[in-house]
C-alpha cells in the first residue's frame, strides 16, 4: 500500500492591490463582511497582507489573488497566485 503525502489546502484570499514600492512584494487589500454581533448591522472590515510577486507584474488597483505559502521573510506569508483584473491607468 501506498503512503502518500498530501499538501492540506492552501487559503485563497482576493483583494486590491494598495502598494507595490518593494521588491518582489506587493500590499493587497482584502475586505470581509462581518455581522456586528448586539444590532446585526453588516459591518466592512479590512486587512491587508504582503505577498509575494516574483515578476513585479502587481501594480496599484489591480484586482489580485493570493494563496497561503511558507514563510517567505518577516512580514510575507502569501504570494501572487493570479491577477483578475487589471487596474485602468
């Protein structure tokens, strides 16, 4: 019998790229919905995460996707996995 290793599914986030100044990183934008809890009011939440961009192909207001990946330095925990759309400039 066979005793494969599978990789657990990798988080999938999209968002707005907010900057792309640093090397190889941009800085996407993702925002949620959350219910407040007391007056069920639907509240706009934002985080943003660094992701990694092998090619620098992110610019400013370019609709992205990122995936869970290793460590990659301090602050990036994510990459570039696909642009969906392209900011209008």
């Amino acid at each position: 019998m066979e005793n494969k290793e599978t990789r657990g599914k990798r988080k999938v986030l999209s968002g707005v790229v907010v900057s792309d100044k640093g090397n190889k990183t941009c800085v996407v934008e993702v925002e949620r919905l959350v219910r407040h809890g007391l007056y069920s009011k639907t509240l706009k939440r934002a985080a943003k995460f660094h992701a990694h961009d092998e090619g620098n192909e992110a610019k400013i207001g370019d609709k992205v996707e990122i995936m869970s990946t290793r460590p990659i330095s301090k602050m990036k925990r994510w990459r570039l996995s696909k642009i969906v759309e392209k900011a209008i400039n």
